[in-house]
C-alpha cells in the first residue's frame, strides 16, 4: 500500500509536507515543493485517503445540492450551477447531487439518505416554489448547514431582486414617455416571482400617478402557446391598447411578438415597446428584447459562499441576500416623446 510516509521519502520533504500540498493548504508551499510532492505522489500511484481525512478535520470536503424531480419546484439554470461548481472548486470542495420525489414526502418515515447519513458539510437547497412544509420540517430537525437558493426566506437565502426589477422595468418605460404600461402574464403562480414583478410594477405605476394594467393574471393558471396567441390578440385590437408591455418572461413576450407581427400587423418597436424577465438578453424571436437580467451566476457563487459561511460558524443564521437584476437595453423599445 502507497502512503503518505513513502510519498515524503521519495520526495525528500516531510510528512507534514505532504499532507499540507495534497490537503488544501499547497497554497502556502513554493512552487518547486509543491512539485516535488505531486511528482512523486504520481510516480507511486498515491492518493489521500478523504474518510482518514474527513476523521482528522470534521469536514467531509463535499456539499449537497437538493432538488425536486418536479421541475416546476426546482428550476435549475445552467448559469447558476456553473456558479456554484466554480466556487466550490475554489474551496476544493466537491458536490453531491441529490433528488427525490415530492410523493416520498408524505411517507412521515422518509428520510432523505443525504439527511440520514453524514455524507455532506452542508446542503444547497434549491427547492423554490411551492416547498412542501415537510421538506421544511426535514431540514430544520436535522439541523445540518442549509442555504435556500431562489427562494423568499428571512434568513439563510439567497434570490434576485424581483419587486426591484419590476420597478426599473416600469421606470425605464416612463422615462421614454410610456403612460399607457402593462404587465402580462400567463403562468400560474407558485414562485414568488409571479408576484414580486408584478407588484413592483404596480408600485412604479402608483408612484408616477398611473393605474396598473394587469394582463393574465386572473386566469391563475398557465396557456398553451396558441391560446396565450390568442390571448395577445384580443387585449391588443383594444382601441385603448398599451404602447408598452412589461412581460414576465420571453416565454410571454414571445407570443405577444407573434400576435402583434404576424396576425396584426403591427411592429415592435414602432406600434410596441416591450421589456421582459430572462437569464440573458431575450433573442429568440429575432428581435432583441430589452431584458431585465437575472444573475444567474452570481445566484449560485454567492449561494455556496454563503453555505461555507455557515458551515465554519456552526450553522449559524445568517441574513438572507438579496442580488439587484440589471437591464440589458435591446431594440425592441422605443421613446415616444
């Protein structure tokens, strides 16, 4: 067997030595020690053992992320677990992936194996909308390091700025010389999100002396592309129309496009301005939509930040964080001053 002991002999430094480069203090080691060690742990096959290692420290070295299998629960973007695998390499962390079934939850009996067993410093939770009370119950008995990501918490979370981005939507809007402004949506709710922009927006509306136009909301649940189509049209032949839309995300903004363009005749920006919600500038459709940009990345960096943060202080609640959204100006507004 290949240790540790053999590995400071052929490399000629200590043992203390080799344990500090192939642990996570190499950092502190000139670069020729640091050589010499990785050269000779390569040569004799040598790798740390992380269970002796784990005994030793108290720390695993890894991190779980939770999710849902039911994706309206757990929207995973592809930005923020790049953010979250960046700064865990940074840490020298690794991470576990864990997901299970809403349905085992009604089980009183079921324990998550990630939850039972000492298999993780600390867990990422993203589970966003609509969280089972018994997931809560779950985490807060176990009492292991817990950060919600993109969810509305007190403490221990960390989400965009929604109420905020509704607001700078609504304002850009007004300052171009919009009076006539909507917001339209048609998903259902569930995520504090469907609320949160659309309340910033009416508060800006307030603000400047303007009444709110809600478009979609009252249906509380979601349209199939044809009917949300239709939908568009019907509000948009209206001789007291909106000269601007503030979406809550492409996936609205797209039929309203299609609606407006292809069976109206109509143009955006000239007959329609628009803004809507998305994780980079909205494109899709040909036409770049101004976009009020949600910092994906950032969510999931500043989340594992958090996380470790709470591991070394035991736990401890720590302040939930709140990240500003920021506006990527496309083409499709337009001053009507």
């Amino acid at each position: 067997m290949v240790t540790a002991e053999k590995v400071a002999q052929l490399s000629g430094v200590s043992l203390s030595t080799v344990s500090q480069v192939l642990g996570d203090r190499a950092h502190l080691f000139r670069a020729e020690t640091r050589e010499k060690v990785v050269r000779a742990a390569q040569k004799l096959g040598y790798r740390p053992n992380s269970s002796a290692r784990a005994m030793r420290s108290g720390r695993l070295g890894a991190i779980g992320l939770l999710l849902s299998t039911e994706e309206h629960r757990s929207s995973l973007f592809e930005k923020m677990l790049v953010g979250i695998y960046d700064e865990l390499v940074r840490q020298n962390l690794r991470l576990n992936v864990a997901r299970f079934p809403d349905k085992a939850l009604t089980d009183e009996g079921f324990v998550p194996q990630i939850l039972r067993e000492w298999s993780c410093d600390g867990l990422l939770i993203n589970y966003n909308a609509l969280i089972p009370p018994r997931m809560v119950e779950l985490i807060q008995n176990y009492k292991i390091p817990s950060v919600w990501i993109n969810s509305q918490r007190d403490t221990d979370a960390i989400r965009p700025d929604d109420f905020g981005a509704g607001v700078i939507a609504t304002e850009y809007l007004l300052k171009l010389g919009h009076r006539r402004i909507a917001y339209a949506s048609y998903s259902g709710g569930g995520h504090y999100s469907t609320t949160d922009r659309r309340d910033g927006y009416a508060h800006a509306m307030k603000q400047a002396g303007l009444a709110p136009q809600i478009i979609g909301a009252q249906t509380g649940s979601s349209f199939e592309r044809s009917q949300r189509i239709q939908a568009s049209r019907q509000w948009l032949e209206q001789s007291d129309r909106p000269t601007a839309v503030i979406t809550y995300a492409g996936s609205t903004a797209l039929p309203i496009i299609m609606a407006a363009i292809g069976e109206l005749g109509m143009r955006v920006p000239r007959d329609l301005s628009l803004v809507t919600f998305d994780d980079s500038l909205f494109d899709d459709c040909g036409l770049a939509v101004s976009t009020m940009v949600i910092p994906e990345y950032e969510l999931g960096q500043t989340a594992a930040r958090m996380l470790e943060q709470k591991i070394k202080t035991s736990g401890q609640s720590l302040p939930s964080q709140v990240l500003t959204m920021q506006l990527v100006q496309g083409n499709s507004c337009q001053s009507i001053i």
